[in-house]
C-alpha cells in the first residue's frame, strides 16, 4: 500500500515534475535567487543577446543588443514577458546542484544557472531591424522544416538595459505601445494574404479550375466589392486571379464554395487554435459562422471582415505550405547550455498539424511563384532564387491600410519563410522589400 | 544547509534507540536555529524553548511511566522506546513545520505553539492511560456502551456541528473546535476487540457490520468521506483478522466499490474530487487548484528542496492540514519526504510487531485496528496529495495542526504501549 505511494512520489518527482513546474499558475517560477547568476541567453551561433555581469558586487542584466531583442528576450521587472520571464527558472536552475554548491562553499566560485541557446540568428534578425527601419510593424521569419524561428521584430519597441528607469513611461505609452510584441501579439485583418486560405478551400473542393470575368468592379446581392484601384483584370482562371490578386474573383468564388469549407480550411489553418508557442501570442481570429451575412463572407474570403491574424500566425501558415501542407510547432529555444557545457532540455521539431495535402501545398507554391514572376509581388524578386510570395493590402477603416508580405524561398527545398506587416504602409511594396532583402540575406 | 536535516532522517533508521533520541534533539535544534535566525522574532523563540521543554519533558515521563518491572525475571522494560522515538521525531517535524508556515504571526494566533500545548495535553493523558485501563478491568467487554457512546458523539455532531472545510464534522466546545469523529475513531477499534473477542459467528459480524454501516453513512452524509472510509477499511482488516476469512473481506471490498460508484453519480462533491483526481491540469483553476498547488510545492525544488524558508509552502491550500506533507517535501525536500513516508512505515510496523507479539486475543485485534487505522489515514492523505486517490480531508497523523487528531493519535500510541507493555509480561501494568 504504502509502496504505491512512495513509487507515485518517486514517479512525480523524477519524471513528470519538469513539465509540471513550468506551470504559469506556479508562482515559484517569479522568485529571483539573487544568489544565482542568472544563464545568458545566445542565439544559434553563439553570439550574445544577454548576460550577468558584475557591477560593483552587483550582479546586473546586460543586454548587447538592447533594442533588436526587446520583445523576444523580455523582462521581468516591472511586468514579465518573453524569454527572461517564461524560462524564469531554466535561467536559474543550477545543474549539478550539489557539486555547484559545494564548490561555491569550498571556492567561492559562483552559482551559474543553465544558458539558453536560441533558434534565433542574429545577423538575420540585424538585417530584418534595420529594414524595418523605424516603422510601426513585425517581422517573423520561420525555418519551415523545424518549426525553428529565424528572426522576430517588432516596432516600436524599448531599451533593455534601461527599461527599469524608463518603465513608468514606457508601459503608459499608449498611442506607440512599445511593450506590445506585434509580432505574436498584434492582431491585424490579413487582408489579400488571406486568399491562400480561400484559394486552398476551393482547390479542396475541386474547384480549383473556377473562373471569372473581372470588370474590376463586381455587386453581389446588397454588397458590391472593387479591385484594387479598380483594376479589371479581364478574363481570370485562378492561378492567374492569385497572382493579381482579385477581389472580385475570390468574392464570386467565395459564394460558390460556401461558408462550410471556408471555415473548415481556416480551421485547419490554426485559425482559433492554439499556435503551441512557448511565449505569449494571441490566438488567430476567425469569426465566419453559417449564419452570417452574405456580405460578411464575402468581405472574409479576400481578408477583410472580422478576421484577424498576426504576423507569427501567417508565418507559420506560408510555413505550412513551404513544408508540403505540414505546419511545424514554432519554437524559439533550441536547448539549455549547463555551466559546464552540457547540452540540455534540447527541444527537436514537432509536427503542429497537417493543414493540407502536399499536393495542394504544391499547386499553392507554383501560385505563389507566379505571384513574383508576373504578378503583385514582382518587387520581391532576387536573381538567380525562385520565390513563392503572396501580397496583401488590409483595408483599416478611415486610415491607411496596413501593408503584408508573406514569402518563401527557395520555392523548391524551401529554407525561409517570412511574413512582414506594416501598419498603415498603404501597400505592401515597402513589405515585400523588407522580405526582399531579408530572404537574399538568409540564402546568400 | 538542507542536506543536515536529510542526514539526520537517514541516520534515525541505523541507530540504536539512545541515539534516535539525539537525533530528534539535535533537528529541533537545528530548524529553530534556522527559524530564529530568519525571523529575529520572539515568539519564533517561545515556540523553540516550549517545544524543546515538551520534548525532553515527554521523554523522561514516558520513560518513568513506562518502566515496569517484567515479572517473570528480575528485568525492567521502558515500553517500545522505538515507536515512541518515531512519534517524537514526527511530532518534532510538524511543530517545526507549523512554525515555518506561521514564522510571522503573532504568538497568539501561532499554530505551532497551539500544537505544542495540544502535544503537552495528548502526552499526559496517554501517560493516564495504563491507569485508566488497569480500572476498567474488563473493557473488552463493554461492547454496548462504546456504541451507545459513538451513536451520541456522532449524532452530536450531525446535529450542533459546524462546517469547516466543506465537511460537518466540528463542535465548538468553549471556543475550542473539537472533531468528534476522532474520538468515535478510539471507542470504534476498542469495540471492534471487544465484538470479536471470541472467534465471532455470523450474527455477531451482521451486528457489526450494520452498526459500521450506519457510522460509514452518517460520516457519508455529513460529508466527511475520508472517515467513512477509514472506519470501512478498519472495520474491513479487522474482520479479517478476526476471522481469517478472505470471501467476506473480498465481498466487503466488492460492495464498497459498488457503493462508491452509486455515491459518484448521487453525490455532485464526490464527482468534484474525482475529477480533480483524474486530472488536477485540466481542472487547475477550478477543482484541481489544491492539488495542483501541491505538486508545484513538490516539484519545484527537486529533491534537496528549497531550504527551510526559502521556499513558498504557503502558496497550498490547506497548507497546516490536509497539505502539510507538501511544505515539508518543498523546503527539506522530496527525499525528505519519501524518508518521511519511511518512517511512517516503521512506526506503523512496529505497531503490528505489538499486535503480532501478544497472545491476548482482544489485545491483539485492538492493535490490529489502531495500527490499520492510522496506516490508512497515513496513506488517504497522502495517496490524495499525490493523485493515487481522490483527495480526502483527513489530517496526516502527528504532523497535521489539529488538537483532536493530535490527542487521538497519541491516546492511540499510548494503547499500543500498554498492550506491548502487557505482552512482555508486565501483568500489573
């Protein structure tokens, strides 16, 4: 009897209570061990991004880099987010406690808590920064095989190393809101990016020859929807309706593909599902039921409406279909980095889920492809690389709409997939130079 | 620091009875030096000076008491110094505990110096005991009054109770809360040895068993599930150590499963501890919160623990009662913890060593039922804590906060002496 106890206790404690701990609800992961000198935080080839040094007796947070980072790496003074929060007790977890303390007792050597070593490339993340130059938006950029997240930026943003000082100014900062992540946070109407999702459902469906005549203008019922600029593109198949991304074309598809198969694809593309980040994120929204307006699936189906996504969202989407239709689990720690150099907690790709078949996933990219070859996203293009793209523009009531580029490249054998927003960027020219140059680093 | 609190649990199991003893003295020692330090306080200091009179007092009274002349040979015996060195350790531990939960309140509202004064009080009546029993000549035969007294206590409190924690089970007795079921607890085994004195016939176990029935379902209503519990299982074991019969404990085991099942889908507060059994995670902000709070305390700091103080026990439920074995395996540790459940063993065993070791039948069945009593509450609470059973409010013997459980063990270790006392052949104990 009392056997089945201890083995229960001995069970708890050495296999189940690692990932138990970790539990936001356990309010032990926010002490701080003064005692301990907290791990340093490295991206994927060893640079950098945090570290303890010692000021006089003190032991303070550094951070090189003290803007690029911000969101990504966090704090947790004055409020708790990010990497310094979450992995609160990694940083502070003492490997080899016993031999650590006795030599602390014995040589007064320091107690090191574990390093996390990141997916995170630093020199990406630079290039990614500076072309964001200053301008309200996010960048995420996902290795679409691992799941392993590249790059993550969000503007505007804080100053690490003084953000104690500055905390009573920044976090009332309301018309920049510099500690919001728009990265994973940020919700924003996906606009015509979201025409993946429509054009996916309908070849799902065997629709996938549907065509349309464009006139650049098109009244469906009571509601009447415009091309961009009021383009008439003519006679359209799909593949070429995508390039040129039509409204009227994805709106009359739309209709004939119905509300069911829209909202199941946006379901199998995480839409209202968890995303299984380890940091904080907003989950996608999509709010189409069966029983609502004619106009309102229309408005959907070309990314308007009530839809809301984010950039961490649509990465992982573009992933999915680099990846032949499979989402990976998107992550950001690669594994902890002991004191002594061991490798530890090393977390390895995970399928999140199957969003497609390969072979749509297949039709999908040469779409994509001919976006850059032909069609909106030509500004995007790099000699020499085949990138598979898609463009988006979100209208934003009375201000200018925000501006989205989602890409991947290599088409064949991706090695990148990266989605940018730009608040109120008008278009997504300026987005897809961002991408541009972000892929040309990444693959040069 | 922490690994000299481990040391000194370790070591109690490999030393001899003398030793045991300075073990026991140098933990309290040690943790209220800890204490102390931490919180400068006077009352912390109070608490350290009167637990510390309480243990040294207690162990000279027993030892006096104890002492008896063996007359068949000229020697003396001092009564089971081990199990009494086990409770002394596991009273040490909870008073150290209880003052670490409560290091900041003022000394009238401390629980640790409640607990000490409850100890003092248990102490002195189970020195009272051999007295008392050597009066009542032959209580094994006062069957009909320990169930008249039972149904009163119990009715008692079904009628003037008061809810605390979710279960009706408290009077309150000039300010004192007082847990009745703890004493019908003490009346219930001995009427137990007494039924099944003589090797008992049927009609004898139906008497029995309806009159178990009936406490089992005023506990049930009352919604104190784990005494109903552990008076089946009690009454369970010592039937079949009355009888020796495997059919009638299966067929008892089988209709208690029958009946839990009926009460799960009648009762909706049994459905709740099933549920947070099953799954504390998915229930953690509703049902599970107190156990999933206990398996952070745990967990958290791995199996050297925190140190005493530098842990956060009091972010539990319950902490003082039903949870107290988590605070303990937070800051001492969960190697702590399972050398804790060790010792519990080792008491428990002793405790059927002295139900083994007499010839007196009644005896024998009386130790039977005090030991699988106590070793089943031991393993309610804390199969509770750690999700083998659904949870169970009933406290963790000598170690939970409680005047009643604290008295009713004690008085119950104290029967066990007197009975081995009795064994070794000290008849005029």
């Amino acid at each position: 009897m009392f056997g089945v106890i201890l083995f229960f206790l001995f069970r708890f404690v050495f296999f189940e209570s690692h990932y138990v701990i970790s539990n936001p609800f356990n309010r032990r992961i926010h002490l701080i061990d003064s005692n301990i000198v907290r791990g340093d935080i490295f991206d994927r080839n060893g640079t950098v991004l945090a570290t303890t040094v010692s000021r006089n007796g003190i032991n303070e947070r550094e951070y090189p880099f003290p803007t690029q980072f911000s969101h990504l790496i966090g704090y947790i003074t004055g409020g708790r987010t990010g990497i310094e929060s979450n992995y609160n007790f990694s940083l502070q977890n003492l490997y080899l406690e016993m031999l650590q303390r006795t030599y602390q007792i014995i040589f007064n050597t320091p107690l090191r808590g574990n390093s996390l070593v990141l997916t995170v490339d630093a020199d990406l993340q630079l290039v990614a920064y500076e072309q964001l130059a200053g301008r309200n938006g996010a960048i995420v950029a996902i290795e679409p095989s691992t799941g392993q997240i590249l790059s993550m930026v969000s503007f505007p943003d804080f100053n690490l190393n003084t953000l104690q000082n500055d905390w009573a100014q920044v976090s009332t900062d309301t018309i920049n809101s510099p500690l919001l992540n728009r990265a994973t946070q940020g919700l924003y109407p996906p606009g015509s990016i979201y025409k993946i999702i429509t054009a996916l459902a309908a070849i799902d469906s065997g629709m996938g020859d549907f065509t349309f005549v464009c006139t650049g203008e098109a009244v469906f019922n009571d509601s009447s929807i415009r091309c961009f600029n009021n383009i008439a593109h003519g006679y359209l198949d799909m593949e070429s309706a995508f390039a040129h991304s039509c409204n009227t074309y994805f709106a009359a598809l739309a209709l004939e593909l119905g509300y069911d198969r829209l909202i199941q694809s946006s379901e199998e593309f995480l839409f209202n599902s968890v995303l299984s980040y380890s940091l904080e994120y907003n989950i996608p929204r999509f709010n189409l039921t069966e029983f609502s307006e004619e106009s309102e699936l229309i408005q959907t189906s070309i990314g308007q409406g009530r839809t809301l996504t984010t950039a961490l969202h649509m990465a992982m989407i573009t992933s999915g279909i680099a990846n032949n239709g499979i989402i990976m689990t998107p992550y950001v720690v690669q594994h902890e980095l002991t004191f002594n150099g061991n490798i530890r907690n090393r977390e390895l790709p995970g399928m999140l889920t199957r969003a497609t078949t390969s072979e749509n996933a297949e039709i999908m990219t040469s779409m994509m492809i001919e976006v850059v070859e032909r069609g909106t996203g030509t500004t995007a293009r790099i000699n020499g690389v085949q990138i598979a793209a898609k463009t988006g523009t979100a209208e934003v009531g009375n201000a200018e709409s925000h501006g989205w580029f989602v890409a991947f490249a290599p088409a064949k054998n991706p090695e990148i997939a990266v989605a940018v927003v730009l608040e109120n960027a008008g278009g997504s020219v300026p987005a897809q130079i961002i991408a541009r140059e972000i892929i040309q680093h990444a693959l040069g | 620091m922490r690994y000299v609190f481990l040391f000194y649990i370790v070591a109690f199991f490999f030393v001899n009875e003398s030793k045991q003893k300075l073990l026991i003295l140098a933990f309290h020692l040690t943790a209220f030096t800890i204490l102390i330090h931490d919180s400068r306080s006077a009352s912390v200091v109070s608490i350290a000076a009167a637990s510390l009179i309480l243990l040294v007092a207690a162990n000279f009274a027993v030892k006096y008491i104890y002492s008896t002349d063996v007359s068949s040979s000229k020697e003396k015996i001092n009564g089971n110094e081990k199990l009494w060195n086990d409770a002394a350790f596991l009273m040490t531990i909870g008073i150290v505990t209880l003052t670490r939960l409560t290091i900041t309140r003022p000394l009238g509202d401390s629980l640790a110096l409640m607990q000490t004064l409850w100890f003092a009080v248990a102490i002195t009546a189970m020195l009272a005991i051999p007295l008392a029993l050597k009066i009542v000549r032959k209580f094994e035969k006062l069957t009909y009054i320990y169930v008249l007294v039972s149904i009163l206590l119990i009715s008692s409190t079904l009628l003037l109770g008061q809810e605390q924690y979710g279960a009706v089970n408290w009077i309150m007795i000039a300010g004192i809360s007082f847990q009745a079921s703890e004493f019908v607890k003490i009346l219930f085994v001995f009427y137990l040895a007494s039924v099944f004195r003589k090797p008992p016939d049927y009609k004898k176990i139906i008497v029995s068993g309806t009159f178990t029935a009936t406490i089992v379902l005023l506990l049930v209503l009352s919604v104190d599930l784990g005494g109903a519990l552990i008076f089946f299982i009690t009454y369970m074991l010592v039937l079949y150590a009355a009888t020796g019969n495997i059919f009638l404990f299966s067929a008892g085991m089988i209709s208690a499963s029958v009946a839990a099942y009926v009460a799960y889908e009648l009762f909706p507060h049994i459905r709740v501890r099933v549920n947070a059994w099953r799954d504390p995670w998915r229930y953690i902000d509703t049902d599970g919160y107190q156990i999933a709070l206990g398996f952070f305390s745990i967990g958290t700091f791995g199996i050297f623990g925190s140190g005493l103080t530098l842990g956060d026990p009091n972010f539990n439920a319950v902490v003082e009662r039903d949870m107290i074995f988590v605070a303990i395996s937070e800051e001492f540790g969960s190697l702590f913890g399972g050398m804790l459940i060790l010792l519990y063993l080792n008491m428990f065993y002793k405790g059927m060593q002295i139900a083994m070791g007499t010839t007196n039948r009644s005896h024998s069945l009386l130790a039977t039922g005090i030991v699988s009593m106590m070793a089943f509450q031991t393993f309610l609470i804390l199969g509770g804590i750690l999700t083998v059973v659904p949870l169970t409010g009933v406290t963790l013997p000598l170690i939970s906060y409680g005047g009643s459980s604290v008295v009713a063990t004690i008085a119950k270790l104290g029967v066990l002496q007197w009975i081995y006392i009795r064994s070794q052949g000290g008849e005029n104990f």
